[in-house]
C-alpha cells in the first residue's frame, strides 16, 4: 500500500522526497483507475489487464523508491531516488503498456538525476518520449506514445517547475481525448486508449505533487462510458496466441540482434532498458523461439508468457478444503503465515514442537487436504509420523519437505487453493526446491566447523546447513554470504531479521544487493522474538 500523502505547497525543485510522494501519488491515482482501464482495454490485445499492468509496474517503482529513502535516512539523494524510480519500473514491468511506462520513467531519471527545476522537468519529458518511441519496434499513433509526446510537446516553452507539470498534464489530457480518431480499434470500441489513460494519471500525480493542488479531472466524454469490446475489435484467430515477457542481461549489441529476431517472430516488440538489463516484451505465436532468441542474446529471467485465448477452468460443484500448516521459528513469521492463510506452529528456540503439536495444527485446520511444510530438517521425521497419523483418521496430507523458513515462505507465495490439490502441491514443492537458504547464527563456543576453527561469539554463516563463513561482524558476514550464493545466480532475496537483529542491517543488505545485482529483488520479513538473527533465501 502506498504510505499517506499530505497536501503539499507548490515546489520549485524535484527533490528525493517530492519523487517519493509523486510514487506514491501515481500509485494511489492508478489504483483508482485500475478497473476503468482495465475495462477499456482494447489495443493492442483486448486482453483487460492495461490498468492492473500499469499499477504493478508503478508499485515496483514505488517500492524502490521507498528502499532507498529508508535505507538513506532523512536525507535521501535525489539521483539516486529516481534511478532506483526507473531502475523498480524496470524489474517490475508488465504488459505492452507498463513496458513502455518503464522506459518513459527510465528517460525521465537520466534528466532529473541532473537537476529537478522546470527546465531539467521539460526536458525529462522530451527524452523519456523519443525514449520510449525509440523502444517500440512498430510506433503506432493513437496510443500511449501519441500522448507522452503531445504531454513533452506541451511544455518545450519551459517554464518554473508547477507550469511545466501543469501543462503536460494538460496537453496529455487533450491528446488521450484525440486517440479513437487516430487508432480505429478505439474508434469501434468506443473508448480512448488505456495506455494513454494510465500515462495521464501518473502525469496528474505528479502535477500535484509540484503544484500543491490537484489537477482538473479529465473530461467524462469519450471515455466515461465503458463499453464491451465489441467482437470486430477483436476476432478469434486473429493476431499472435502469447504474450512473452522477460529480464535479459545482455550487451548492446547482443540486444540490437534480438530486436530483429523478435521482430521477425511476432508483433508489439518493446525492448526497454539498458546498461547490461533489458526488459523485453513481445506477441507471438512460437513463445519457445521468443525464450531461445533471448537465450542467445544472453541471460533471460522472469519469464512470463501468457495465452491470450486462456479462460478460466469451470468451477467445481465443491472446492475441496485445503490448508496449509506451517512450522515458523518466529512471532513475527507467525503472523506473516497466518495472514496467508496458514495455521502455524510456533518453534522455539531449543524448544521444537513435538509430533503432538503438529497433529493438533492439523486438526485445527478442519480440512480436507493439508500441506504440511516443516521448515526445519531436524522436524522430517516428526513431521512424517504426523502425516501418516492424520492420514488414519481420513485427511489428506502431503509432506514437503521444506528444511528452512525462507523455503516455506517460497512455498505458501504460490499456493492456490483453487486448483487441483496434486498441482498445488507440485507448484509448492518447486518453489521451496528452488529457493537456496542460508542463517546466520552466534557461536556459542569454540569448535571446529567445515570452514575452520570458530571461536565462542563468533558469527557463523550457515549455507544449506554448512558452516561456510566465519566472521566477527554480523553484516560483513551476511554480505559475504549473500554474495556467496548470488555466484550461483538468482532472483529475488528474502531477508528474514530477528526482533534482536542489529537496526539497519536489512536496509544495508537491500542495498548491497541494488548495487551489485542488478537484476534481483530483496523483501524482506521480521520474525520477531526467538527466530535466529538473519535467515537468508535465494530464489
């Protein structure tokens, strides 16, 4: 959730924290919108999911931008406030829309990172717009291009900061009204472009930001009634079957390669990005041709492909019950679970819950089908020997066979209970498979381990079980682990930090990792009271 936006008084400079609140703004304006777009999506895949794209690549930026100012304290650095805006949106882009979005904020950060004023604005607005042209393979007007442009075009005669912002919102406002009569699958929908609708929200919230006072709402008309996409507008058959999205480490000329590859593929080539990672975006019918091309470019991630023609499942007359019991060494941990639908059983430290304790969170549950995720190796055969109880008396139990918190974490984020149970427990066993785990952990005494002798107080970096760092300070020891198992490659770090965990070690590690990965992502979690001081995972 975005934090609370105060009023502001009108700015003369984009500093950090207007960045900061200009986010958070765009966020909450696209969370508003988010149906109304989604619903007048029709170009370039009347697909419905433009404003819910738009609001996930935004909350990426969002979340960057408050990683930095948390970790920065009370005086976090503009450049690299809005580096870390460009560099979320990036990570985070979805769709043909939000890719774009990406590349017009990564334009936009290459010229405020110089200077926040009226003039540094309109020029930022220039470059993130011929950015973002430059970015498509096929520009067609009418379309989230038409009004980043109209928006720079607005204000190229300059002015302070609040009139520069005020005017391309103004001019991007006016052009989103002129779509349909340039884009005809708009015209016969009878809708303005969604893209171009998103781009206008997140304009608005930055002409707040800088201006003290919002905008005027945009005009109802042509947009405000909402329309079925009529059947012309989107035929079955017709265009490329997926969607293909993915992070690619590559060079430049590796890139400029792909781009025709792709091109030749398919349709609604996007590649944004630079500096050794790329988004890339594209509509095709081979979605295994699109995934090799990147993989002879050089490094594909994240890869997400979508059928456009998929349609949900028919529902079951009877979903069946399922829940998910979960062994967490932490308060904080518990509640976490909880929230996600699990029933937890709390594992003190020297204390670990007994077979009887994991009967009874099964039989709390009052379910049909449990999954059953131990998190700790020395609770298998505990946790074996409750399955094959709660089995006796009826319930149907799968055991995944978990051995860190970190792994059970990566489990319950893909848990669906609506689907099959064997298909969820597949997608769960996956998730905790693919995630590495470390600890860290104080010597309690001096004794020899498999990565030399340690003394009493010394901190242990555990990985996958096995002591492989020995250190004197907590920090230092977990950079050196986190980079330890980032050798080996991965994309997103959980950072589970302890009630007794020294103050802004996770704000130093989440920052460690923006700086020397630049492809993954840190979340991090507090296990409160009683939980080991840092446990690490790596998906």
């Amino acid at each position: 959730m975005p934090r609370p936006v105060p009023p502001s008084e009108e700015l003369t400079e984009l500093d950090a924290e207007a960045v900061r609140t200009w986010c958070a703004r765009a966020l909450d304006a696209l969370g508003r919108e988010r149906a109304e777009i989604d619903a007048i999506n029709v170009y370039p895949v009347a697909d419905g999911d433009t404003g819910t794209n738009l609001y996930l690549t935004v909350a990426a930026a969002h979340e960057a931008v408050e990683a930095v100012c948390a970790a920065a304290g009370t005086a976090p650095d503009t450049a690299e406030t809005v580096r870390a805006m460009a560099h979320g949106a990036l990570l985070g882009a979805r769709g043909n829309s939000g890719t774009i979005l990406s590349q017009l904020l990564r334009g936009m950060a290459a010229v405020l990172a110089l200077g926040g004023d009226g003039p540094h604005l309109a020029r930022a607005l220039a470059e993130a717009a011929t950015a973002a042209r430059r970015a498509v393979a096929h520009p067609v007007e009418g379309t989230i291009l038409t009004v980043a442009a109209s928006a720079a075009e607005g204000c190229a005669g300059g002015g302070d900061l609040a009139e520069v912002a005020r005017n391309a919102y103004e001019r991007a406002r006016t052009a989103l009204e002129t779509t349909p009569g340039q884009l005809d699958a708009l015209r016969r929908a009878g809708v303005v472009d969604a893209g171009g609708k998103g781009l206008v929200a997140v304009l608005g919230a930055l002409a707040e930001t800088v201006s003290g006072h919002a905008p005027p709402p945009a005009a109802t008309a042509p947009y405000a009634p909402v329309l079925p996409v009529p059947a012309e507008t989107c035929p079955d058959g017709e265009g490329p079957a997926y969607e293909v999205i993915y992070l690619l480490e590559a060079d430049d000329a590796a890139v400029d390669l792909l781009r025709g590859r792709l091109d030749a593929l398919g349709e609604s080539l996007v590649v944004v990005g630079g500096d050794g990672l790329w988004n890339v975006h594209v509509h095709v019918d081979d979605a295994g041709a699109a995934v090799e091309a990147g993989i002879e470019a050089g490094r594909p991630h994240r890869v997400r492909i979508t059928h456009f023609a998929a349609t949900a499942p028919p529902a079951a007359a009877e979903p069946a019950r399922r829940a998910v019991v979960a062994v967490v060494p932490g308060e904080g941990l518990a509640g976490l679970c909880a929230e996600a639908g699990a029933t937890t059983v709390l594992a003190r430290p020297g204390e670990p819950p007994a077979g009887d304790a994991l009967l009874d969170a099964v039989r709390r549950a009052h379910a049909r089908e449990v999954v059953l995720l131990p998190n700790d190796t020395e609770l298998r055969q505990a946790a074996v020997a409750t399955a094959e109880r709660a089995r006796a008396e009826g319930i149907r139990v799968a055991l995944i066979p978990t051995r860190a918190a970190v792994q059970g974490i990566a489990a319950l984020a893909v848990h669906e209970p609506g689907r099959s149970f064997d298909e969820d427990v597949v997608a769960m066993t996956a998730a905790a498979g693919a995630t590495r785990y470390a600890e860290l952990a104080v010597a309690e005494r001096r004794s020899f381990t498999s990565a030399g002798v340690c003394q009493a107080g010394d901190v242990l970096g555990l990985i996958e079980g096995d002591v492989a760092v020995i250190g004197q300070d907590l920090t230092e020891t977990a950079r050196t682990v986190l980079d330890r198992m980032l050798q080996a490659g991965g994309e997103l770090v959980t950072l589970v930090v302890a009630d007794d965990t020294p103050p802004g070690l996770a704000d130093t590690l989440e920052a460690h990792v923006r700086r020397a990965h630049l492809a993954v992502d840190t979340t991090t979690y507090h296990a409160g009271a009683g939980a080991p001081p840092l446990l690490i995972g790596v998906e």
